[in-house]
C-alpha cells in the first residue's frame, strides 16, 4: 500500500476572506480551483510540493442546498464560529493507491466511501455521513484517484511548500498507533497536548505555521 499527503484542507468563513488572509501570512494569492457540487462547497488551489495541494475551503452560499451534510465539519455551528474568525486548519487529505484496504484495516470510523467527477477525473474520498472528521481531523481523510498525473500537477507554483503535518494529542502514543495501524505514522509529527492540527510551511514570507 502506498499513502502519501495528497493535499490538506484551511477553512475560511468566505474564499474572499481566506484569500486576503493567506496574502498577509504566506505572501501568496491563492488561485480560485472549482466548485463541489455534491458539497455545495468552492475552493483555491495550489501546489504545495512532492505532488501535493494547498486548498482553501469555504461554503459556496451561491450553490444549492447540498442535500447532506458538508464535508470538513463546514456546518458545524463551532466550527462556523471559529472561521468567522480567521481560516483554520481543518483536515488533511492522505492519497492511496488501496482505499479499500485502507478502510478494512483502519481502527477508527473513516466514513463512508464517495465517489466525486469534475470532468474526465473522478475520485473516492472517505466522508463521514455526520460530517465530522475522524479524530477531530487528527486522523486524515483518504482519498484515490482515477488514472492519470496528479490534480496538482496542474496548479500553480507559488513557492508554498508543505515541510509538516504537526498533530497535538493528550495521549500521543494512543493517536501514533492509529496513524501506524493506517500506515501514515510516517507523515505526521505528533506531540503531546490538547487536540489540535496544524501544517508547517516554507513560503516567501519564511517559515509560517497555520493552525
């Protein structure tokens, strides 16, 4: 099995809102990527090293009703609460080549398989049907992809780069046993405290970590 960061997840209260956010902090404009229609949701994307994606993730209020619940805990009132904010961290995406195997062996609740196409591209995404996200987003969401290069492939380049995934835990050892049963344990630095998540990146600006 191989599991690799596909790309990680910053909420924003509203695109405009993360986009002037992510100017002050990296130096960077993060480019408008597309719509879920399925999630009622909208992004920004760009590359952030070793075939992987930034995305900058809001609620898309021009868009229907999704019909369930938004990904990434987006309809959670807490949640909405802290966006209003300032952008958060809110998940990290691990791509497989085995989604399947990853769900048999996984000891925790990934959700439930579903299926997204944006043109000739389609991928299946571990989604919980409540929209919470494992671990409260310290266990990541799994994704695979159809055949073919890599979306990021075909982002731009703005010299963001993703150098960690850092996770907080009050029992670390208890967190680094799931992540090693998922076969991830190697893509994450985990220390103890209470429950968070945050990505450490080398930007223009220098090293800035957005929690």
């Amino acid at each position: 099995m191989h599991n690799k960061i596909d790309h990680f997840a910053i909420g924003a209260d509203t695109l405009d809102q993360g986009v002037a956010a992510m100017e002050s902090a990296l130096g960077v404009t993060v480019p408008r990527g597309g719509k879920h229609d399925a999630m009622s949701t909208h992004n920004c994307v760009m590359q952030s090293g070793n075939e992987s994606f930034f995305e900058l993730i809001a609620i898309d209020t021009d868009a229907p009703a999704p019909g369930r619940t938004r990904w990434f805990t987006l309809d959670d009132p807490a949640t909405q609460a802290r966006l209003a904010e300032r952008p958060r961290a809110l998940c990290w995406v691990v791509g497989t080549d085995d989604l399947d195997a990853v769900i048999a062996a996984s000891p925790v609740d990934l959700g439930e398989v579903v299926l997204f196409t944006r043109g000739d591209r389609s991928w299946r995404l571990t989604v919980p049907k409540d929209g919470s996200l494992a671990m409260g987003g310290l266990v990541p969401a799994f994704i695979e992809w159809s055949p073919g290069p890599h979306p990021s492939t075909g982002q731009q380049d703005l010299g963001v780069k993703l150098d960690m995934v850092q996770l907080s835990h009050p029992e670390p050892e208890t967190l680094r046993e799931v992540l090693k049963t998922l076969q991830v344990d190697h893509l994450a630095e985990v220390v103890e405290g209470a429950p968070g998540l945050s990505f450490a990146l080398s930007t223009p600006k220098g090293d800035v970590t957005l929690d």
